[in-house]
C-alpha cells in the first residue's frame, strides 16, 4: 500500500504528489525540566516529545508546487496545519504542525516547467 501524506486546514487537506518523494522523520525532540535536588539526586520531569518531518521530490511540476506554495500560505491566515500520515495498515496518525520556508532547485524546461529538489521541513506544534 502507497504511503500517503496529506497537508492542509483541518478537514480540508490536499494529498501531496508521491511522485519521487522521500518522506522521513528526521528527528524527535524531547522536552523537559531537570534539575538536582539538596542531596544532588537529578530529576528529570518529562514534558512532551516532538517531530520534525522533511519531505522531497527529485522532479516536481509547477501545478504541484503551486499546491505546496498555496497550502504554506494558508498557515499565515488559518494557523497552524494539520497533518496526516498514512500507516501500512491504512490506519492514519494526525500532527499539527508548522511548515517552514521551503525550496527548490532550477527550472528545467520539458514540455513545461518542472523543479528538481524540493524540500519542505515540518515542525510539530
């Protein structure tokens, strides 16, 4: 089964092109306080855990990076994005998340304009 992402305002997410995509968690921040105490026994009080997604594509079109370009905008006027990660069973995980300035390489010309590298970064919230 094809993995899917979809990227968007809540309820209205739009799939994002699998085309040459690679799709990877890059990292999970954890967030806590710690300290010592008198004796100098260290506590550590666990706050939350957060993601960081990066998602590529090799070649992408320009209605495709239009969608990407039109959904980094609505983040500006509706908040915060809600993203949707399929698993292998078909079940799916959602994460609010922030999507940070994108970008891409040069512009080939085949029959229309496409775009070689591009990258976007996904913050969770």
């Amino acid at each position: 089964m094809l993995q899917t992402l979809r990227l968007g305002t809540t309820g209205s997410e739009s799939l994002l092109p699998s085309e040459s995509r690679t799709f990877n968690t890059i990292g999970i921040t954890e967030f806590s306080r710690q300290g010592r105490s008198i004796d100098g026994t260290l506590r550590k009080d666990f706050i939350n855990n957060k993601r960081t997604f990066t998602i590529s594509w090799d070649v992408l079109s320009q209605d495709n990076l239009d969608l990407i370009e039109s959904i980094y905008q609505l983040q500006f006027t509706n908040g915060f994005l809600n993203f949707i990660v399929s698993d292998k069973t078909g079940g799916t995980t959602n994460y609010t998340v922030s999507l940070g300035a994108f970008s891409w390489s040069h512009k080939t010309f085949v029959d229309d304009w496409y775009y070689s590298g591009v990258s976007i970064t996904l913050e969770q919230v």
